[in-house]
C-alpha cells in the first residue's frame, strides 16, 4: 500500500523534509526563486528529502540517505539550506498521487532543483509532462539509481569524503523501532490496486540478509521491529523457500521460519500487510508462544462476496469469520487490524450492510477504511455502477462510526489489566505516550501513562495498569510490584 488509515481511520503519510514532518503547508523556510545554485566548494553538498508514502517507502528513503552520508553529503531540513530537493513519491490511489504532485510542485517552486523518485517514478513520462521543470525522475525502490542521479545534479565531494554512518544505517524513526522490509513488490492482481505495475512482482530478501539487518538493529538499541513488504505473509515464495545456511542456523525463505528466527533477537516483532494464507494459522501459534507480538494486520478490504470478487479477493467471509474466532482461541491476547473499502464500483447497500455485518460479528480491534478511489491502470476502473462520491463518504462515516463503538468495547475490555508498554514519546503534560503489543506506530491509539515514573522516556518497556478507555486510546499508571 501507499498510504494507510491512521489512528483516526483517515490517510496518513510519512513525509518531511530529512526529518520533518510535512503538511499541506509550506514545511516553513522562506520562499527561494528557483535557480541553479552554487555552493562554496570548503563545505559538503546538502540534500533535502521529502519522503511521502507507506513504511516501505520510508524504508527506501533511509537506504538513499544512509548512501548520500556515506558519500559525505550533508542531509538538511529546509529548502533554503539544501542544493538539491528529493521528492519520494506515492501512487498507491488518487489521494496519494494528488499529494505527491503537490509536494514536487512546491520544491520546485520554494528550491527549483528537483529529483523525484518513489512509485510515480514508474510513470516517467506522465510525471515529466505534469512537472517537466524536475531534473531526473528514478522508480520505486532503486535506491541505486536514485544516488546516480544526485551524483550528476550535486557531484559528491572530491576528493571523497565519505562520512561514518551507524552499521544500522541511518533511520527515519525513533531509535527504539524500526521497519524491516523483507520484501518488494506483489504478485496479486486486485483490480483496484496497481502497486504490481509500480513496483513489480514479489522480490524476498534472503532469510540471512534479513536477519544481519535486523541484528544490526537490535544491536543500536531498537526494542521493536516492524515486520513490512507489500504482501509480508508471501515472503520467500519466489525464492522456492530455500534454506539459506548463511544464518549460523538453517533458515528457510518462509514467513513462518524467518519470524521464528526473528522472535529469537530478545524484542517486539510485529508483522504487518499479512494476506490471509493458511499458514498464517502458525504465525499465531508463535505469537501464542511468545516469539511474535500477538497483533495482525489483515487487510481484508471487504465482506460482500460478489464484492470481494470483483475486488479479485478472497470472497468467503463466513470462513475469515471461523479463522479469526479460530485464531483468538488460539492466542486470547491477540490484537487484529484491518482495512477496508468502500464505495467499490458496484456496491449496493445490501453490500454495505454485508460489510457492518461482518464487522459486528468480527469485533476487530482496530479498523482503517478508504472511499474507493480510481488510480491510472487498475482494472476497477472499468467496472459499472460507481458510487458518487458523497455516497461513498457517507458509508465510510458510518462504517467508521459503527467500529469506534467496536473499539471502544474492546479497549474497555482492557480496564483493569496489567500490561506491559512501550514508551515512544512524552506529552505536553507530562504523561508517557505508550504502546502495548496491541497498537503498533502511527496507526494505532495510545496508552498515555501517569504520573511518569522518574527517569522513564522513550525507548522504556513499562508494566501498567490499566485505568481507562475511550474509543482510541486507553490511560494507565505505572503498575505495583508484584
């Protein structure tokens, strides 16, 4: 996926200048002509980035910048500061693309120096005639080639200069967690998704690649790993699942194998974009053991049969409904998100309530939905009977409202629990901003902890009690000892 429903059920995107978050408005340095710039040749050349888009985007952002470093470019935060702009891009719907354009168009205009690179770059030619001031244009995930086309617009420094860079690369995220990629690309061909045409077909890592990243990791300090590919559950399939003998350890190219022997490095794994295979049924075995955080992310995309197969999905919801009951049997602890869309071309109100329906008896945890939106090149396109706009945004305020009382059974379900948190930040207020195994970065709600322990921070694995609940977030106080 490109961007994905945040803590509030609405489209989020990772994106900043380096490291700045970015909104609608400009990101703050005052407004530059775009000229060809110069810089004094004693100091090194600065690179602004703007990165929009999913974890796995993020994760290709932090692989360029950790190479420019390495090369001795200087990484900055504003436009003003920076010789050259990169734009990563996303594609992933409409929305998506419309925020992309916007973002190149306001580098090229606060800076005029301008590389653009991310899943629009798989469309050259029809980025070229919207933005044709852009100097080059790389596609998605070839970090490569991105780095080539910053050496020919910013020469890095000569004689090179190459700088220290951490063995975990430079990171994006707070140093308490991490992405972890395993794979690129999809094999699937629902008809309202074109992340195949973008990023192509499945490409896993291998099992040992993997795995040293994610020692490296563990090494500076990371309590979290977030496991991330455009289908993660598929992961090792176009490998044949072979056995890589590079780990110390036999390990196969299998999900199942390479989360084991990720559950082995002492912290939270949490695994996320996993399709609905059969043997997802052992990956909640591990979490019942312990070897994984007891959290799914399953995006179902809908619960209409006739529905889902024009979506190209799996179409039984009845067996989902078995398989998710199955599965809480299993691991009683176990936290499930979701995503769904509606207004698909299509749907009907009967099919609309064949969705409420489904999320009523499914009682997920946690749920994001979208308005279908119609992207250059994906089959749905095509199909009759679309549903006005305004329609669809009824529906998904209403399937939105329906699974916040969901949610907030299911959080006050936590009331009186003891459980242990993670710490990500500290509030205005004073209180910890935290997260259980239930709720993963970004998308998820918070467990806001008071009074903060003395000396607690980001990074601190907490025990808590929880006090209370509202339809996102829960509030807890630090636990007694036992």
């Amino acid at each position: 996926m490109g961007f994905g429903p945040d803590r509030r059920g609405g489209l989020r995107a990772a994106a900043g200048l380096v490291y700045k978050r970015r909104s609608r408005k400009p990101p703050g340095p005052p407004k530059v002509p775009p000229v060809k710039r110069s810089r004094p040749a004693a100091r090194a050349p600065r690179v602004g980035f703007v990165s929009l888009g999913c974890p796995k985007a993020l994760v290709d952002t932090e692989r360029v910048l950790t190479r420019l470093r390495a090369e001795g470019y200087e990484l900055v935060g504003s436009y003003a500061e920076a010789d050259l702009v990169v734009v990563s891009t996303c594609g992933f719907i409409e929305a998506a693309e419309a925020e992309s354009l916007e973002a190149i168009e306001e580098a090229v205009a606060e800076h005029g120096r301008v590389v653009v690179t991310g899943c629009l770059g798989a469309r050259a030619e029809r980025l070229r005639a919207a933005c044709p001031q852009v100097l080059e244009i790389t596609g998605p995930g070839d970090e490569a080639a991105t780095v080539a086309a910053i050496r020919r617009h910013l020469p890095p420094p000569r004689p090179a200069a190459g700088v220290p860079v951490p063995p975990e690369g430079l990171r994006l995220t707070p140093r308490h967690y991490a992405y972890l990629k395993v794979a690129e690309g999809c094999d699937h061909r629902c008809s309202f998704c074109v992340i195949p045409q973008l990023r192509g077909g499945l490409r896993s890592r291998p099992p040992g690649e993997v795995l040293a990243e994610a020692r490296r990791l563990v090494e500076a300090g990371v309590r979290e790993l977030l496991v991330v590919a455009q289908d993660t559950a598929a992961y090792g399939r176009d490998l044949g699942h072979r056995v890589d003998l590079s780990t110390g350890r036999p390990v196969a190219a299998r999900i199942v194998d390479l989360a084991r022997a990720l559950g082995g490095l002492g912290v939270w794994v949490r695994l996320h974009y996993v399709y609905p295979y059969r043997h997802v049924d052992a990956l909640v075995d591990l979490m019942a053991e312990g070897l994984l955080v007891p959290y799914l992310d399953v995006p179902l995309q809908h619960a209409s049969p006739r529905i889902l197969r024009a979506m190209r999905r799996p179409a039984a919801a009845e067996r989902m409904l078995e398989r998710i009951a199955r599965w809480r049997a299993r691991c009683p602890g176990l936290a499930i998100r979701s995503t769904f869309i509606v207004g698909f071309p299509g749907e009907t109100e009967a099919d609309f309530e064949s969705l409420l329906g489904f999320l009523e008896a499914a009682e997920l945890d946690r749920v994001g939905c979208f308005t279908y939106s119609p992207v250059e090149g994906a089959a749905a396109n095509a199909l009759p009977g679309h549903v006005p706009p305004e329609e669809a945004e009824a529906r998904r305020a209403e399937l939105m409202a329906r699974q916040a009382a969901i949610s907030a059974r299911r959080l006050a379900a936590r009331v009186g629990r003891r459980e242990t948190v993670l710490v990500d930040a500290v509030a205005e207020d004073g209180a910890l901003l935290a997260r259980s195994p239930a709720e993963a970065p970004e998308v998820d709600g918070w467990v806001r902890v008071r009074p903060a322990p003395e000396g607690a921070g980001p990074g601190d694995l907490l025990e808590v009690e929880i006090t209370a609940a509202s339809e996102h977030d829960l509030e807890a106080r630090p636990a007694p000892p036992r």
